[in-house]
C-alpha cells in the first residue's frame, strides 16, 4: 500500500501516519483504526487536537523522557473539553539517568544505539505492548518526539510481530526523514556548515538502521516473537496484540 494513504494530517503535527492496511505474510493485513504512529503531539494546534479525537483515539503512549513532557506542552492540557476523555500513558523507552550515554550511543552509531535499547530496555518495551495490548477500544497513538527512533522501534517489533514484510517495515521507518524535513530546516538554520551536518545525521532515518535492529533481533533472540517473551511479553499478551491489530 501506498504510505501517503496511511498518512495523517492532524495539524501541527507532520509524522503521522496510520499502522493499518499493511499486508502480513500469512495474507492477513494489519487493522486501520487501531494504531497510529506519531511526532509530539505538543506541536497539535487545536484543530489538530480535535482531527486526534475525530479519529477515535482513546490512548495515547508517551515514550519521551519525563523532561521532554515539561519542555513541551502534554497533549493532556490540550484536551480542554469534559466530555473528551483520553487515558494517556507516559513510558519512558529510554532512561533518563544515563541519558548522557544514550546520547553519545545515538550520535556514534544508530547501530548500536538500537543494540543498546533491545538489550537494556525490554522491560519498558513489554510495558509499551502490554498498554497497546489491553487499552480500552478505540485508536492508540504512541509517539516520543520526532517519530522516528523511539517511536521507530515499537513499530518494528510491532510490525515484524505481526508478519508483515520487512521491506514494509523499513519503508514505514524510512519516510520520517523526508516528512520531517520541514521542521529539521528550521532547525538547522541557525547552524554553521559542520553542525548542520552533524545534525543532518541525527536527523536520518536509512532503512538498514531498522533493516539491522531486527537482524539483530532474528540473531540474539531468535525472532521478534521470541524476544519479546524474553522481555516478559506473554503468550496471552501477544494474542491480544495480534487480535488488537490485525483485521
């Protein structure tokens, strides 16, 4: 399917999109409706806040560090009506403490800043699927703040759990780069030649990066169903995911 019908215009946002209508390899597809990857909803202008709750979304996870929930506004104080109800998960995917060391993992290789979240991050990557798993009906919509790493990597393991192809699954990874690069101009106005290198690189989001993360998955773990049951994921918990998603 083409990505552009899975993308989202919810305004102030520009790396939506929907994780419906990909095709499994067992000639299933993934249900349209249930969840949606996104960038921070704290850049939602309030017609953007209202195109989220049009679109049923009764959940939202937050993978961003608890500092990054104070530098941007939560999506919480958005939602300013009494009647619009959204239970609203914050899950920090990496560890603030060593956020130094993550940092650096990041900047040096995106390789071995995927190895790192695998190995040392299961926990919270099982909290993250057991929240989708067992979230009231409606649409969930998980995000950190571009989209792209965290976000990135719980929609791989999703996908791949989900038998869909990996090809699909490195184009879904790969597009935030361009859909992103809006915002990224803006940033890197204010930057000489080298920085705005540096910061390109962070920006990037290459389909071998993902390609790796699950090749790495498939060698360590022997498949992303079997590592996330090292990780604590249940039989029981993986069922309601599949039933969750797909059609």
């Amino acid at each position: 399917m083409d990505i552009l019908m899975r993308r989202l215009h919810w305004d102030g946002c520009l790396n939506v999109r929907d994780l419906g209508g990909l095709c499994t390899r067992d000639g299933q597809s993934t249900r349209w409706g249930a969840l949606v990857r996104m960038d921070n909803p704290g850049h939602l202008t309030d017609a953007g806040v209202r195109a989220l709750l049009d679109y049923g979304v009764n959940t939202v996870i937050d993978l961003r560090y608890p500092t990054e929930t104070t530098r941007y506004p939560h999506l919480a104080e958005a939602l300013n009506s009494a009647r619009d109800r959204v239970t609203i998960h914050h899950i920090p995917l990496l560890d603030e403490e060593n956020r130094t060391e993550e940092d650096i993992l990041f900047a040096r290789s995106r390789d071995e800043w995927h190895t790192y979240v695998l190995d040392r991050r299961g926990g919270t990557i099982a909290e993250v699927m057991r929240a989708i798993a067992y979230a009231p009906a409606g649409a969930v919509v998980f995000h950190c703040t571009a989209g792209k790493d965290r976000t990135g990597i719980i929609s791989a393991l999703l996908l791949d759990l989900l038998c869909v192809a990996r090809e699909d699954i490195a184009q879904d990874y790969a597009v935030s780069e361009e859909w992103l690069r809006p915002r990224t101009q803006q940033w890197l106005e204010p930057l000489d030649e080298a920085q705005r290198a540096f910061a390109l690189s962070l920006m990037r989001t290459a389909p071998e990066y993902v390609q790796f993360a699950l090749r790495y998955v498939d060698e360590r773990y022997g498949g992303t169903r079997a590592y996330l049951q090292s990780i604590g994921v249940s039989p029981n918990d993986l069922s309601a995911l599949r039933e969750r998603l797909i059609e």
